[in-house]
C-alpha cells in the first residue's frame, strides 16, 4: 500500500491595492422595492371583488337550501326514535301510528293544508306514490298503521315493519312536491 500523495496549495498572491481584484471600491446593490400583493389594476380589483360576490352569493343559496330541507332532519331523526321501538312487540302498535302521523305531518310542513290534510286512505297513498314512488306493500301496512286495530298493528312482524320504516325515511328523504 501506497501512502496518499499529499499536496500543499499554493498561497494566494497578493495583488496591490486599486487593481481589478480588490473588493474595497464595490458596494451593495440597492435592492428594489417590495411588490405589493395588493393588485395594482383595476381588473384585478374587480375580478376578486367579482369572486367574493360569487362565494357570498352561493353561501346564502346553499344556507336557504340548508334552512329548508330543517323539516326533513327533524322528520328524521324522528324516524329513527320511531324505528328504535318497533323492535318492542309492545310498543309495535304505537309506534305504527306514529309512523303514519310522521308522514303526514312531514307533507304539511311542506305544502298547503288544503292539499294534504284531507287525504287519506287510497288518495293519501297516491299522493305518496306521485311524490316519491311509495311501494304497494309499504302502502297497505300504512294503511293498516293509519286505520286498522292496535290488535292487528302490534301482530305485524318486525321485518314488515322496518320495511315501513325504511319506505318512510326513502319517502321523506327524496320526496319531491310541487308547490
């Protein structure tokens, strides 16, 4: 093995003074002012006054949207306290009614009292047929619901009456009604 071949630098010359290499003579270069992030034309100025009138404008749409589909939440997580007792043979009965009152309650917060308040029977399951495709099936056990004997109401099977209950939240999730 060989040792590593080692070699000095050589040492800088000296340069006199006044010659091209010195540094004394040179100064800072003045930096040039800071861009503003404000725009500087008018077009810029109109387009973001153009673009938060747009948000503002979408924010209050989306805020009346939010405020009028309140009823539909509310109906809802009524639904759900609803759902939660048909499990009950018990409370079955009740809850069935209650069901039915839900739904008619939840289109007469919608439309005018003169449209839905009277309906009932096959005129009631029409209207929820027309406004979003309510199923024969889920329509005869909300009419027993609505009508028929608390005896007849708690002898409905659980399965039958959470197919009501997911009949109704479909129906009062994406019910269309045109006023």
């Amino acid at each position: 093995m060989s040792a590593p071949l080692l070699t000095a630098m050589p040492a800088p010359m000296p340069t006199p003074a006044g010659t091209p290499g010195d540094l004394q003579p040179l100064r800072e270069l003045p930096l040039p002012a800071s861009v503003a992030y404000w725009p500087q034309t008018v077009g810029w100025v109109i387009l973001l006054a153009l673009l938060v009138l747009a948000a503002l404008v979408v924010a209050w749409f989306a805020w009346r949207r939010y405020q009028k589909q309140r009823y539909r939440r509310l109906a809802l997580a009524e639904l759900a306290q609803i759902a939660a007792r048909m499990g009950d043979a018990a409370q079955r009965a009740t809850a069935l009614a209650d069901l039915a009152g839900l739904l008619k309650r939840t289109a007469l917060a919608v439309l005018p009292r003169e449209r839905v308040a009277a309906l009932s029977g096959d005129a009631w399951l029409a209207f929820l047929q027309k406004t979003h495709g309510f199923d024969a099936q889920s329509g005869a056990l909300l009419m027993l619901a609505s009508y028929g004997p608390e005896a007849r109401r708690a002898a409905v099977s659980v399965t039958d009456a959470q197919r009501l209950v997911e009949s109704a939240r479909e129906w009062i999730a994406h019910h269309h009604v045109e006023v």
